[in-house]
C-alpha cells in the first residue's frame, strides 16, 4: 500500500489514469444538453415550460406534488431502489448506450459506493482511472447523474450515497478515527467540524448522502461493531450524534443516514453474521437505550436519512414493523426523511427470519411498514420488479407507493439535487479534499481521542535528552491497515506508531525495531480455548523482541486488535489479547526495562496482566491516518493525553454484560476477600471504568452550585463548578455530570451521565464550568411506559469518571400541581425496628441524644452499592451502666443478615471502634441483645 500511495504521489495519479481511458478534466463543470439548463432553473421534463418541481422559487411540497403526479408507476418503483455503484452491482463506471435499455432507464432512487475505490472485503482499493484524482472522481460522478438529467423522461436526479463513519469513503479524503476514537474525545465542536469536512468533501467529491453517524449503543464488547460506536452512553450518543450531523447537513451539502434503527447492537452472545438476531432487552431498555439517540438527533438535528436495521425485536423483524417504521419513527419522532434498509434487510425477511414467504411478500412487509429505499448488493429488478407486480395485482396500494417516494423527492429537494444537480468546480475539489485544514483537524481528533490508562511512577512522558535507545515491538508497531478498512479513506498516506517514534527520535536515539509475533497465531481463535505450544518460528521472534529490548533504555509494544480480529462480522469468543501478545509483552518485561504498552484496538480488551505489571499504558482505538503521530506526540511529551473512557473494560468476558449505564448492584456480586480464607467466587468491578482516563497532570474540582435547587418537571436548573489544573503542565480535563434520581416508581440506572465538557487548563489556571439540567436529563420511563420527570430529590454528581466523583448536590422537583404533596424521600439511609422518630440521634454528632430499643431492636444502614464496610464506631448509653451485649451484621442483598462482630458494651458514652473482616456489603446493621440500650452515635466508612 505505501508504494502504490508513494507511487501515485509521484506521479501525479498518473499510475491510475493510464489504466483504462484518458479525458481531459476542465476546471469546471459543464453538461452537454445546454438548452435544459436555463437562468436560475433546469428544464428536466424537456417540455420548454417551467413546471412546478422545476421553480426553485414553489414551495417544497408544492414542487413534490407536481412531479409526483407527473411520474408513472415505472417511474415511482425506480425511486424506491439503490443500484450499488460499480464493480459491485454496476458493470459500468460511466453510462453506456445500453443503459438507455436497463431498469434504471426510468431514473433510479439512489447509486451507493459509485467508484469510491472500494472493490470487496480484503481486496486492494479500485484501480479504476475514476476514483482519483478528486477532480475526475467528481467530473465521473457529473456523467452519471448527466445520464438522469438529460436521458430519463423526467430528469430526476440520482443520489448518490456513500459510506463515512471516519472521513467520507473514497480512494483519498480525510482520514478520520474511527467512530469508537471520535466518541474518546468527548468533544462536542470537534465532532462538528468532523462532520462539517465529512459532509463538504463528500459534496465536492460527488456524493450527496453519507451513511453515518452509527447511533448504535455499545451494550457487549465482545461485538465486532464495538469498533462503530460512540460509547456505552444513550446520552453521550446522542449528543455526538446531534454534532456530528449537524456539521454533515450544514447548509443542506448532504443528507446524513443514521444507522442502525432500531435495537441493533445487542444481539445474544454479541452473535453476528445471519445470527443478527434476537436483542436480549426489556422493552424498557430498549427505548432508554437504543431509542433514546435516534430520537434527539432526529428532533434536534432534522436527521434526514436513516437505515432500517437487520434485526428482529421481541420476534417481529425491524424491516417489516409499521410500529417501528412508521408509528415511532415518522408519528412519534417526526422523522421526515427516507429509510433506506441494510444490505439484505428486505431478504432477511423470508431467508432468516422466515415472516415472509417469498421475496414478494418481504417486499410487500416492508413498503407497508414505511421502507422508502432497498439497498444491498443485488440487481435492482429483484426489488422493483416485484413491487410493481404488487401494485398491479391490488397487493399495494399505489397511495402507499407514492408516500414513499414522496419522502425520497423531499430529500432530494432538500440537498439541492434539483436545482445545484452538479458538482461544477472540479479543480476546487482537488483544492478541498485533503487541504491542509482538514489535515490539521484530523490530526487533533487523533490526539484527542487517546487515552491514558495508566501511568505508574510517571514513566511517561519519555525523556527524549535522556532516552538513547528505543526498543519497539508489537504487531500493531508499524500496522497501518486500522487506517484503511471498509467505511472511510482506502489509501492515503498513513503514519505508523514505529514511523512516528522515529520522526521524534531522529538525531536524538536510536529506535530498534521487530515485529515480536503476529497480531494472531496459526491456531486462532481455538488458541483462546486451548494453550498451544510455541513454534520454534514464534520464540525467536519473541527472543529478537527481547534482545532489543535489553539493549534499549525504553521498551514501547504495540499490540491490540485490527481487520482480523474486529469488525463487522467479527465478534469474538473472548476480550484477552489474541494470539501471542501477552507471551510477548511478558517476555519483555521481563527484562527489567521500563515498558510502555501502546494499544492498536477496536474494543475494550481484558489487559490484567498489563494493569498489573507494566507501569505504562496508552489505549489509542483506531486513531486515523495520523495515529502514529499523534500517538509520539504523547509518549514523548508533546501532547498531554486527555480523554477518557466512552465504554467500559471488563476484567473478563465472563462478567458480560457489563457497561454503562447499569441498574444498582447489577455489576457487584459477592464477597471481596480472596484466597483460601475468603468469600470471594468470582471477580468483581471493572478493569478500567466508564469515564476513566489520566494526565500527566492534575486536576482539582471546587465550588458546587446548583441553582434553583427546587424545580418543576419543565423547569431548568443550572450546576456550576469550578475545575483547577493543580499540575505543571498545561492539559483537557472532562467534566462529566451524573445524575441519580433517588427514590422513583421505576427501577433506574445507578448513574445517568447528564453533561460533559472537556475544556484545557494551563498550570494554575481555573475555569468555571456551567451545565443546564432540563427534563431530557431527569424522565424516566414510569410504569405505564410514559416519559415522565417524577418529583423528588435527584442526586447531582460532578467527576473525572463515573467512579470519581469529586463533587455532589441535591436537586428537587416539585410536582406545581400538589405543591404541599411530602415527598418521603430521606435524608439519611438509616432505619429502625422500633422508636424511628428518634433514629436520626446516632447521626447529629450529640451525645445527649440517643435512640434506645430493646433486645432484639436494631438500626439499619444502607450502603451504596458496592461497599466495603470493614469497622464501625459506637457510643452506646445505658442508665443502669451494666454491660451489655450487641452484633454487627451485613448484608450482601436478598435480606439475609450475617454477624460479623460480637461484643459487649462495657463503657458509655464515647465512640468506641470495632473492627471486623470486611466485605461487599448492601446494609450494615446493629443489633441490641440486652433491654434498654441506646445508642448516641454511630461512624462509619465504606471503601
């Protein structure tokens, strides 16, 4: 690949024009049939009249309406099909004379992939002499849509569409992280701008609708789309998602495509393939989760495409659903758009799920749900002519057919297809795609979305004056194929993490470099389930590795993930590092040099071994083109590391599910004290968890403030802190704000991330961070399946990560229309089995006041979830002052109560502290064993 790219560079892009014909590419654009193209307007019917639809001056609908009734049933069922682009369904790069006789003869809804360079999985990008420069991409593409304009009866544009999860798909553009990368920049206007370049080159290149952003959630890291996601977060989702579209639709240079609705991204076991079925969710669940994202960028971002997603939901299929596709999607959401399926959605129908019969009867379920556009890698006759069929035997109303297209022509009035159809400036594209801006953006969005991990004894950043000698290794050291899969750029120039730490060492030390083993081994994945020996092959590799790193000052592996072990259709069985990474990293380690383990991946992976051994470690995702910079940026300094985590990193596969957000106590189970005198059955907590990421320097929060602290449900309240960088380096922080409501009908999440902010801090700096909480952040959904802001209190939590929280408050909502309405709500998580008027004694710091029972009387405490509770101070009072007899007790949930200290109470009237083996514990309770005991105050701390 570097030397097709290095070869073309050199060149001029002549390598791939000499392949096959040779056209002269003016500056700008100018069609053939001169007398369509009037002042201000295109005659596309031919007729010499300025019809409706042709006016850019009519109304939107009005235009619709026009051409709507101008169009025959050939022409409408033409719109409702996707021709793949070419050497996928189309034979030809530019129209033939033989297109004049094909299907399409009657116009066509959208061409998709049209000489973007992408041939099929694992082949090399197309040599075809179309797909670049950028100026003869965009002059291709004009011939095509000419061919509509100026040979169809009616002159409907084509749309043509295209993939851009990571910088629009095409031989060469911006070459972006991917989605997952993005998401760890927690960077609202970054997000923007990547959309903005996203959508503005995709425009200049021909394209006119971009499959992205994927609003999926991320529920079971075992998935192979893991890679695809924004984070763990419906919020987070939602808020990226709104950005990233807002920047690809700005001014209407394209249409943006959310994909996958609804409910895609949980499939049992994280199954793929034709197992892309049956989620595993509770239907609340479903909307808090998976709903939730579609439903705000829909609302606030007027998302005009979305695509209809493979799977089934509780056995009725997402593609044949009117409640899914219609009812929720256009009624609810307002949705105004066109659904365009996934590839063999409309199939699946009949091939997997067996709902439909045939292929007719697929086609009949998923019109009458809402579908306006099939798209997958088949003939578009087998779509249309069926349709067609349909509507001439009575088994569609041609009423239905027109409200479908109706929806596909009001997109293409939006983008301007009927009346800019054109990509005119052809040298403006060579000029755009690639500039130097855009080159600069994508470099920061690398930077931004690495994430220190850990960062012992300040290892890093590396001394480049004091570092002689470097030792690299790793399968993903010098990989560049992260940069160039399916779904973005093919075949720009990218820079490895081995290139990078050689440009930054150049003239300073010497990098020594192997390979250390290969991303997997020859017995992969069985190689998860069964230990192989090590070839011989396979040790001397690693013994290279080893020897390099003996000489070196600094060892830096690079392992992780890539094509092979990630993507779609590549889930897998467990998150360990495959193949013979953990022998190699272990292997050079233990040579007593400091290590830095870099990782290339495409989701979480269960690294124990290195977060307990390796002093160092940064997570880069798949960071673009310009990882391997970005990520030297950091390991020597340059850079100071600021995102943080948008999943979460199990300890093993076998604690999944296991993310963010999660229901109270759902992810702690069992005792915490481990070895053969223990109680513990399993391991527990996250390896790193939601939110988490270091610096290299230190932050201090300050100064909570929420304002009012009393609302309504629609009223909004405003939290501020202040965020000071206490460290010596300049650096990101990002302010995540949690909320919890405390007592509600529903069962909720533990903790809903409700606002985020990264903002940078030079040394001493303090910044005043704001956050407007409305109801979107506080409703739930209550019994009776209904969005509702239920009054009471409402935990407000301020942190660096959702398990580090440096800052709370208390927010209430009152219900306006019960305003005298007691909300039983408690300040304290204190009970009593007798006399609870007077519980609250043993929390005022007095001991002139006390709660007193009987034998058999205790209090109870309840611990948030997950708590160590290993002793607890007393002051008990008795007036006779005889001793007396009492337990401490611990639950770990189901109501079952277990002592763990048993004592007597031999002196009053002062804290006295009893310690105990501590465990997880859901409630601490005190029991009374003799009459006439009280109890003055009682300390504790959980861990």
């Amino acid at each position: 690949m570097k030397k097709l790219i290095a070869m073309t560079l050199l060149l001029g892009g002549s390598t791939l024009l000499c392949a096959q014909k040779t056209v002269k590419i003016p500056a700008v654009y100018k069609p053939v049939k001169s007398e369509m193209y009037k002042k201000g307007w295109i005659d596309f019917n031919k007729n010499g009249v300025k019809d409706v639809y042709e006016d850019p001056n009519a109304s939107l609908d009005a235009r619709i309406e026009d051409l709507l009734s101008q169009m025959t049933l050939e022409e409408k069922t033409c719109q409702m099909v996707t021709l793949y682009g070419y050497k996928r369904v189309l034979k030809d790069d530019l129209p033939t004379p033989e297109w004049k006789q094909m299907l399409w003869k009657d116009g066509i809804g959208a061409i998709d992939e049209h000489l973007n360079g992408f041939q099929q999985w694992g082949l090399p990008p197309s040599d075809n002499p179309y797909v670049w420069p950028a100026s003869r991409h965009a002059w291709a593409l004009n011939e095509v849509q000419r061919f509509f304009i100026e040979e169809t009866r009616l002159g409907i544009p084509v749309d043509f569409t295209n993939e851009g999860i990571r910088g629009i798909e095409s031989y060469r553009a911006t070459n972006f992280p991917t989605q997952l990368g993005l998401g760890h920049t927690w960077n609202r206007e970054l997000i923007r701008q990547v959309g903005l370049i996203t959508g503005r080159e995709a425009r200049i290149l021909g394209y006119t609708n971009v499959y992205a952003p994927i609003l999926d959630v991320g529920r079971d890291q075992r998935w192979g789309r893991y890679e695809e996601v924004y984070g763990e977060s419906p919020y987070l989702v939602a808020e990226l998602g709104i950005e990233m579209v807002r920047g690809m639709q700005h001014n209407h240079q394209v249409a943006a495509t959310g994909k996958h609705f609804v409910a895609y991204s949980n499939n049992k076991g994280a199954r793929e393939g034709m197992a892309r079925v049956d989620p595993q969710m509770s239907p609340r669940e479903v909307e808090m989760i998976h709903v939730y994202p579609f439903k705000r960028v829909i609302k606030e971002a007027g998302l005009l495409g979305v695509m209809s997603s493979y799977n089934d939901y509780d056995g009725v299929p997402i593609q044949g659903s009117y409640y899914w596709l219609t009812t929720r999607l256009r009624g609810e959401m307002g949705f105004r758009g066109y659904v365009v399926s996934d590839s063999d959605a409309v199939e699946y129908l009949y091939t997997k799920h067996s709902t439909a019969k045939d292929m007719k009867e697929a086609v009949r379920q998923s019109v009458e749900a809402g579908l306006n556009v099939r798209c997958t890698f088949r003939s578009p006759d087998s779509y249309v002519l069926p349709l067609r069929e349909l509507v001439k035997e009575g088994g569609l109303s041609e009423e239905v057919i027109n409200d479908r297209v109706r929806d596909i022509l009001r997109v293409k009035f939006l983008i301007g297809l009927f009346d800019a159809p054109y990509q005119t400036d052809l040298a403006g594209a060579d000029r755009e795609v690639e500039k130097a801006e855009n080159e600069s953006l994508a470099l920061q969005a690398s930077r931004e979305s690495l994430v220190l991990l850990k960062n012992e004894n300040n290892v890093l950043p590396l001394d480049i004056n004091n570092v002689k000698k470097i030792a690299v290794c790793g399968p993903n050291a010098d990989e560049e194929g992260y940069a160039l899969t399916h779904y973005g750029p093919l075949a720009v120039e990218v820079t490895t993490v081995l290139e990078g730490i050689r440009q930054k060492s150049e003239g300073k030390a010497e990098v020594l470099y192997t390979k250390g083993c290969d991303l997997v081994d020859a017995n992969w994945p069985e190689s998860e389930l069964i230990d192989y020996p090590m070839t011989d092959n396979e040790q001397a590799e690693i013994d290279k590795a080893v020897e390099n790193a003996r000489q070196a000052d600094v060892a830096v592996v690079v392992l992780g993930g890539g094509q092979r072990t990630c993507g779609e259709n590549k889930s897998r069985s467990s998150l360990d590092l495959p193949g013979r990474q953990l022998k190699l990293l272990q292997a050079v380690q233990a040579t007593g040099k400091p290590v830095v383990l870099v990782l290339i991946n495409g989701r979480p992976l269960s690294i124990n071994w290195a977060d307990k051994f390796v002093p160092a470690i940064l997570e880069a995702w798949y960071p673009g083109s310009k990882g391997g910079t970005a990520v030297a940026d950091v390991l020597f300094g340059d850079y100071n590391p600021g995102g943080k985590l948008t999943v979460t990193f199990p300890k093993s596969v076998g604690q999944i599910p296991f993310n963010f957000p999660c229901k109270p106590s759902s992810q702690i189970d069992g005792g915490k004290n481990p070895g053969l005198d223990g109680n513990m059955s399993r391991v527990n907590g996250a390896l790193y968890s939601f939110g988490y990421g270091l610096s290299y320097t230190t932050f201090e929060y300050s100064g909570i403030e929420i304002s009012p602290k009393v609302i309504t449900p629609n009223q909004k309240a405003t939290v501020r802190c202040k965020v000071t960088n206490t460290g010596k380096r300049a650096g990101d922080e990002v302010v995540q704000l949690y909320v919890r409501d405390i007592l509600s009908s529903v069962t909720t999440y533990e903790k809903n991330l409700a606002g985020f902010e990264r903002i940078h801090l030079q040394p001493g700096e303090t910044k005043e961070v704001v956050f407007t909480l409305d109801r979107k952040q506080l409703e739930l959904l209550d019994k009776h399946m209904e969005w509702v802001v239920e009054p009471g209190d409402f935990s407000i939590m301020v942190g660096a990560s959702s398990e580090d929280i440096r800052l709370s408050g208390k927010l209430t909502v009152e219900d306006p229309n019960a305003p005298m309405q007691a909300q039983a709500k408690p300040d304290a998580p204190v009970t009593a089995s007798t006399n609870p008027e007077s519980v609250m004694n043993v929390l005022d710091k007095k001991m002139n006041t006390v709660w007193e029972g009987n034998k058999g009387d205790y209090i109870t405490f309840a611990l948030e979830n997950g708590s160590k509770v290993d002793g607890v101070s007393i002051a008990f009072s008795r007036g006779n002052g005889l001793p007396a007899e009492f337990e401490i007790q611990l639950s770990s949930g189901g109501g079952q109560f277990l002592t763990v200290y048993s004592g007597t109470v031999s002196e009053y009237g002062k804290l006295i502290s009893y310690t105990f083996k501590g465990t997880t514990a859901s409630d601490l309770r005190i029991v009374l064993n003799d009459d006439r005991v009280g109890v003055a105050e009682i300390v504790y701390e959980v861990r």
